[in-house]
C-alpha cells in the first residue's frame, strides 16, 4: 500500500516545493517592483510664495514622493533636523504644493567656494575701494573692469593716473560671489568695501605693490566690450589736465562713437552725440 502511495507522496511534496519556490518569487519580484516607492515626507509649499518669501513652519507644510524620486536637492522632513530652513528667504516662486528643493533656498555669500570661480593659472586678489572708486558700488560679480592706478611720481611728486589693467574680470564684492541672488539683500548686503578681480599671478603683483603706494580706481565696461586698446603713454598728469589738448581730442572721438537715444511720440532711433 505503502509502495503505491510513494511517488503520490512525492509528487505532493514536488508540488509543495514549487508552490513555496514560485511564492518566494513572486514576492521577491514585488519586493524589487516595490522597493523605491516607499514614501518619503518631504518639505513642500503650504500655499503660493515668491522670491524673498522667509521660509516659516506656517508657510511650508510635509508632503509626500517616492524614495526614487527624492535626491540630494531636495528637502526632506529629516533634513530639517540637521539642515534648517526655517528663517531662510526663498530665491524663486513656488506654487502650492510644490516640493522644495536646496536650491530653491537664498544661498548666502559665507557658503560659496569661491576658488570654484578662478580658472587654470588664474588668481583672485581683492583690492579696496570706496564708492566713488567703485562706481558708486554699481560693479558686481561677472563685470569687467579696467583698473585705473593713481600714484605720486617719486622724481616730481606730482600725482599720476595710469590704466593697469584692462577687460579685467571681477569675481566677487565684499562677501558676495557670482551664485549670491543680489535681488534679496539689503542695501547694506550689497555694500562693499573690496572687490575682488580674477587675474594672473604676475597682475596680482602689480596690483597689490600698487595698493600699497597708491589708490585704484575702477572703471565699468560693457558686457559687449572685450577690446584691450592701445592707450598711448597711458599716463595722465597734472599737465595732461592744464594743457587741454587731451580733452580736446577725446570730445571729439566720444561724440563719433557714443549714442543717445532720440524719441519721438511713439519712435526711437540711436543718433551719435553731434
């Protein structure tokens, strides 16, 4: 009897096996499907916000996204914890609803690198500057400058300005880099009291012998103009400002290049200076 029942017995067993291997399986296979959609409670917008917003607990609320979805830029309910928003202003608007993300914070100046900025052989020194040597504080990071040095001649005394450098690129204002959104800060944010210029190590000798004999000043360029130009003696003087003959000549150039613009009613055109 018993003999007869064996291969039932076995293939009950076969059977059972496969149920249990097919089950292990399929659970396994909707373990990897599942895995990645765990949710994760993630900081989000509690109702529409615009850039300067200050982020408080009552504007921002949890929501909810996949564990795939969430990366490293993106706030999450543990990041609070150890990386607070709270107080910080927001750079871009937000929607309702929407996640927020680190990028989305105002960074301020303090957590930039600024070696990041300053390219293969380049070098970044600041220079000090007040406003009216800084264009009433108008230059800002990306600007090009040419810096004009003001020094006592050691043979007549007399006062001597010369353009160093020109096309020169500025990198950072004070404690402000080229990744600060300028729009948030305050009057006093933007204030300054050095710029710093991204220039060769033989330039930045110059500049910073010259700081100690004398005083710079910088000029604004426009963003279209990277012409280095030939500026003759590159020297003005006290006799270069009593002669006349200089000033003469420069009117004459200005009025051949610069252009204003004329309107009239409902129509403008770019006329040179006459």
């Amino acid at each position: 009897m018993l003999q007869g029942r064996t291969p039932l017995i076995i293939a009950s067993v076969f059977a059972i096996l496969a149920g249990l291997a097919a089950f292990f399986l399929v659970r396994g296979e909707r373990n990897d499907i599942q895995r990645g959609w765990e949710p994760v409670a993630v900081v989000v917008a509690a109702r529409d916000l615009a850039p300067g917003d200050v982020l408080t607990r009552e504007n921002l609320a949890l929501g909810e996204l996949p564990a795939k979805a969430v990366t490293r830029s993106v706030v999450t309910a543990k990041d609070v914890s150890s990386s607070p928003v709270i107080g910080l202003k927001l750079a871009v608007p937000m929607l309702h609803g929407d996640v927020l993300l680190y990028s989305h914070v105002h960074s301020t100046s303090t957590d930039q690198q600024l070696s990041q900025a300053i390219q293969t052989r380049g070098r970044a020194v600041s220079i000090r500057v007040t406003p009216e040597s800084s264009v009433h504080n108008w230059i800002e990071p990306g600007d090009r400058v040419d810096v004009i040095g003001v020094f006592r001649d050691p043979k007549t005394r007399d006062s001597v300005a010369t353009t160093m450098l020109q096309n020169v690129i500025v990198i950072a204002t004070g404690r402000v880099g080229g990744r600060t959104n300028r729009r948030l800060l305050t009057e006093a944010e933007r204030t300054y009291s050095t710029v710093t210029l991204h220039v060769l190590p033989e330039a930045a000798e110059m500049l910073v012998l010259g700081q100690e004999l004398g005083t710079f000043h910088l000029t604004l360029r426009s963003p279209e103009d990277n012409e280095i130009y030939d500026l003759g003696d590159g020297r003005t003087t006290i006799g270069t400002l009593l002669t006349g003959e200089r000033s003469k000549e420069i009117s004459r150039t200005q009025s051949k290049i610069f252009k204003v613009e004329i309107i009239r009613g409902k129509n403008s055109e770019m006329q040179t200076v006459p």
